[in-house]
C-alpha cells in the first residue's frame, strides 16, 4: 500500500519529461505482456495437438515399424487419391 502511494505521489510530483517516460514504459510493459500472452496460448495449443497427436493408435510406437508395417490409412485430399490410382 506504501509503495503504490509512493509511485503515485512521484508521479503526480513529476516533470511533463517524467511522466512521458512512465507512459511509455507502461505501454511497453502492457505490449509486453500481451506477447507474453499470446505465446503462452499458442504454446499449449500445441501441446495440446501434439498429444492428441501421440495418442494416435495408426503411430507406430517404433520407427522400423513404420517400414515392416506400414499404417493402413485412407486417403482424403484429391492429390492423394489421384497418385494411389496411378
């Protein structure tokens, strides 16, 4: 409580030159935080679609078993229907 009286008393105290700099280190910490932010959200979004992803029963556990058993998997865009006719 001491200290936030303190920081309004120094502002209200300060020089216009003051009082500039504050607001501008209080938009770059507000722009700062939304970056913070964003990244956070994006982050788990993807963590979240990579473990969904991981719980995919066609992954094979192990990479050879990608060559010996290759997954059965149905194709859905046009370009792939198109080579697996060819």
């Amino acid at each position: 409580m001491l200290a936030a009286a303190g920081i309004l008393y120094a502002f209200q105290h300060s020089e216009p030159a003051g009082k500039g700099v504050l607001l501008c280190l209080l938009l770059g910490s507000i722009f700062s935080w939304s970056v913070i932010w964003s990244k956070w959200t994006q982050l788990n979004a993807v963590i979240r679609s990579t473990r969904s992803f991981l719980k995919d029963p066609l992954i094979p556990t192990y990479p050879v078993a990608c060559r010996v058993n290759p997954p059965k998997r149905s194709f859905t865009t046009p370009a792939q229907r198109s080579s697996a006719t060819t």
